[in-house]
C-alpha cells in the first residue's frame, strides 16, 4: 500500500516523538505561564496590597500612639491642678500662712484652700500660734487636697495681743514666719528643685494671676497690694523697669515701705542667709525691712510684676 | 549484527520516544514544583506573614483608640471641673448673687469665683445694684471660666442705705435677687433640666461640701450658718429628721427664723409660684419668711442637710 511506504514505522514514531514534544513542550510552557500570571501574579499583586495596608496601619499607627500620649500628658497636667503630684521643673510656690485661733479661722483657711487648689505646684506651710496643733487645723489641710506642712509655735505671752490692744500694738506672725523659714532651710533643696518664698496671710485675697507672676523670681519681685494703710492699694513706683520709690501712706521713708503680701522671694536667698528672719524687737511696720535688708537686697535688686506693677493681684482684706 | 537484530530502528525510536517523555515529564514535573515552591512559596509565605502582621496592627490600632477614647473621655470630664460644660443629668446649683460698688467688691467676687471653680454644674448669676452693668463686674465674669449671667437692677433712692445709716436700717439686694429669680423663670425649664436655687451673697464663705448638701433638694433644703445674728452660728433644731425649732438670738419668733445663706430651693418651686419674691415692704429679717411662705413651704417641709444641721459648712464673713 502507498500508505505503508509513505509512513514507514519509523516515520509514524518520529511523527508521534515530535508531537509528543510539541504537546510536552506546549505544557511546560503552559504550566511555567500559569505558574507565574497566574496565582504568582495574584499573590504579587496581594503582597503590594498588603505591604501599602501595614504602611498605612503603621503610620495610623503612630498618629494614635502620638495622639494617646498628647492625652495621657494633658490628663496628667490636669490631675496635677489638684492633687499631690508636681509638674517637674516649674518651681515651687511654698507659702508661709501664720494662722491663730478665732471665730472666722475655719471660714478664712477654706476660702484661701480653694484659691490654693487652683494652683500648680503649690506647698503651704501654715504654722498655727499654739502651743499644740489644734484638732480644726489639722482636720481641715487632710481634707484638702493640698500639699502642705503644719507646724505650730506660741508667741510667748509678753509677745501676745491683748483683747483690749489694738491690732497694730505688738507685731503678729513673728515666730511662726520663722517657723516657716526654717522648716524651709531644713526640708529644701533650691538646686534641686527651684522655689519661691511668699508669705500669705490666711485672711487676704490672692488673685490666680499672683502666682503666675511670683513663680520666676529671681531674688525679690513686688507688686501693689490693694485695701491696706488706709489706702486703696500701696505700689512700688517703677521707671525704667525699676523699682524707684513707693506710692505708700503709712510710714513712707520706712526703706521697704511694703506690706507683708506685696513681694516673694527666691528660695536661694533664704538657703544663702540662714540666720535671717523676722524679729519681735524691732517697731511696727519694720518687719518686712528687717528680712529684705538681711538678705542684702537694695531697693533696685526688686522685680516689678503685675504689669509694672500697676494691677492689683492682693487685697488686705479682714473680716 | 547482533546489535542491529536486537534493536531495531522501531525499538530505538519507541526507546527514544519513552526517554523523551520521561524527560519532558520531568522538566514539567520541575517546572510546575519550581513556580510552586521557589517563588510562588515565598510569596505564599510573605503573604501569610502580612496578613498576621495587618491582624496583629489592627487589633493594636483597635487597642489604642480605644484607649485614646477613654483618656478623650476623661480629659472632657476633668475639663468639666472648670468649665461650661455640663454633666448631663446633675441638677444645675443656680446661686444668685446680689452685688454692689464697694472697694472690696473686686476682691470679694475673686474670692467666690474661685470657690465655685471647683463646683461643678453651677451657674452663677451676678446681679449688680447698679442703672448699667459696670466694666468691673463685666470684666471678671468675662475672666473665669464659670458659667454665668450678668445682670443690673437699680434699687431706687428711697429703698436705699445713706452711708451713715446702719447697714440693717434697709434691706439690701431685693430687686436684685428678683431680678434673679425672673430670669430663672424665663430661662429655665426644670423639666428639661432639674435645677436647685441659692441666694449667695458675695462677702460670704462656702465650704465645698455645702454643694454637695443642697444639689438634691426636693423642696427647701436648710442647714447652719456660721458666724450670724449675734452667734457663733444659728441653726434649725432637728428631731427624728424634721425641723421642729431654730437655735438663734434674733427674732426667733418668725416664722423662718434663717439667713438666706441658710436654705437652697429646687427650682421647680420657683417656676410654679410665679409671682413670689422679696419686697422692700416687710420689716427687718422678714425676706426668708415672706419668700418661703409664698412658695407655700411649711416648716415641715424642710429637709435638713449638713448632717442634721450638725455642721456649719457655710459662713456669713464681712470684709
């Protein structure tokens, strides 16, 4: 037959050999091509996916993690405006209350508590005149929540007031200012933690401005104080950023004609001169030149505050 | 040959042929193992590797707003220590505070300011004795962050102190605690929002625990006041939780023997007694009497506060 001698055996294998490469060949090429365009593209395709997914998760990420911490301080700070805790770094205000039994002690030390609560870093230091700590004052400060030490000293008798006597015949505070300023001396390190002085009697109104101002004093900074000797307010007089005088009633050639709650003072300078304070000896009205001078501070050393000092953060006020 | 008799041409080809297809079949078997386990795997694997990395991340960033919600949350409710803010479902302590021009008025309002700082849910209405609203009272209510309304309302001449009459000759802030109760009338709905009504004057002292006392009055809540009428303090005498008395020096005969820092009202009472208030036309000591008659509130009807008018947690200091 033509057809046996056109397709010889040998042919009919070497035809199937070939096809059979062909069909293998197409297969490979095949399997390598679903291979790679077809899950392997997928999976490229899902990787740069989920590579821009994690990019995108981990940026959020961080915008939370900043946005978490922002919240965590500010809860922090806001904790602190009541409570125990300081904020590191901002000095603190350590404020010396004298304080003496009377019909409005309790009213007079839970208004000035409230002021004191709205103020950060505040240490009061309220030293009773008694011979023991009175149950009232102790039960009142463990109900604040302030920061604060409580001390007591008598003013010996030949010292004291009188009922009869009247308010300005013998100085009020002496030793228990002193009080105050050595439990300062003892319990304080200006290096490591920056303070400021002030004496704040229980009966007077503090503006929340006052802090702030007081806050970063160098050596001494002043301010008027409003309703005292006989006027509406006493002011140092400043020019030129200096203090050059005062606008004062009572006593004005007094060197330091200023009431106890118009200036503060470093904490350093009461670590620098360890044996300064007030004194029962000297005559009215001499008080605050005592503890200045000792200090070695001069007139022009004064910090003026309140807008050169022409507001008034203070009032004498007296129920 | 030998060779050639036993391998045919046919055998070779077919010997050929199954050598091609086991080769062929390898490669595929190679190729198709290559794309699954070279790259293919490791995309496989990445990919399973980000999925539990985006799992891992969301979970975290679930954690995290979670956590930033939480601190937003707290954030807002500490900022409602000192701001407008209400805490949704606390009855609102309405004080009305009749005010006047004095040189210790600044001071005094400082004072209160503070106090109420640390109450929450107060509104506070300032009314000045005053023909326009003054920049004083204007500018510190603007100043603290409380919520507040300022009002003005005259007293006419003839119901007015002359500077020597003695502070008791005539009443004092009438029209102004009216005015305050008009505007709560208008303004209020003590359905919407239950509300309690407080006269403070501005020169008294306030413990913060007293807003805590009155917030929930159901009628007229009443406690001590310090440092009043000649006393130490005056109180309402309470037997098996009623008002059955009051321990005080002055008139005790009255009806309502009480300061008007003696008693908190719910606002309710105000808004369904329209046209009650104070009057200039009533004798010394007489205002508590003719306002509590009129909202018909029999003695009976106080709720005593303060641990059964045991403590004295408001003071009536002058400055």
């Amino acid at each position: 037959m033509s057809l046996r001698r056109v397709l010889t055996p040998q042919k009919f294998l070497l035809i199937c050999a070939v096809f059979l490469v062909v069909i293998l060949t197409v297969l490979i090429a095949d399997a390598t091509y679903n291979c790679n365009s077809g899950e392997n593209a997928t999976n490229k395709l899902l990787l740069q996916k989920y590579s821009d997914q994690i990019q995108k998760l981990k940026s959020d990420q961080i915008t939370l993690a900043h946005k978490l911490k922002e919240a965590e301080q500010q809860i922090a700070a806001s904790g602190q405006r009541k409570s125990s805790a300081w904020i590191s770094g901002l000095p603190i205000i350590y404020l010396i209350t004298p304080t003496y039994s009377r019909l409005e002690q309790k009213a007079e030390l839970t208004r000035l508590s409230h002021t004191l609560l709205l103020v950060r870093n505040i240490h009061w230091i309220v030293v009773e005149d008694s011979d023991t700590k009175t149950d009232l004052v102790s039960r009142l400060l463990k109900q604040t929540e302030l920061n604060y030490t409580h001390l007591n000293v008598l003013t010996p008798l030949e010292f004291k007031l009188n009922t009869e006597d009247p308010n300005w015949l013998k100085p009020r505070g002496v030793l228990q200012r002193n009080a105050g300023l050595e439990w300062l001396r003892s319990n304080t390190s200006p290096q490591k933690q920056p303070g400021v002085v002030y004496f704040a009697d229980d009966d007077n109104t503090y503006s929340l401005k006052l802090f702030d101002e007081m806050r970063y004093t160098k050596k001494v900074s002043v301010w008027p104080v409003g309703l005292v000797g006989y006027l509406r307010y006493e002011r140092p007089i400043v020019e030129n950023k200096k203090v050059t005088g005062w606008f004062t009633y009572w006593k004005p050639n007094r060197p330091f004609p200023m009431d106890m709650a118009g200036f503060a003072i470093n904490l350093q300078l009461i670590h620098d001169h360890p044996d300064v304070g007030f004194t029962n000896s000297v005559q009215r009205g001499y008080q605050e030149t005592t503890l200045l001078t000792g200090l070695k501070i001069s007139q022009y050393d004064l910090e003026p505050r309140a807008n050169m000092c022409t507001e008034v953060l203070v009032w004498h006020t007296r129920t």
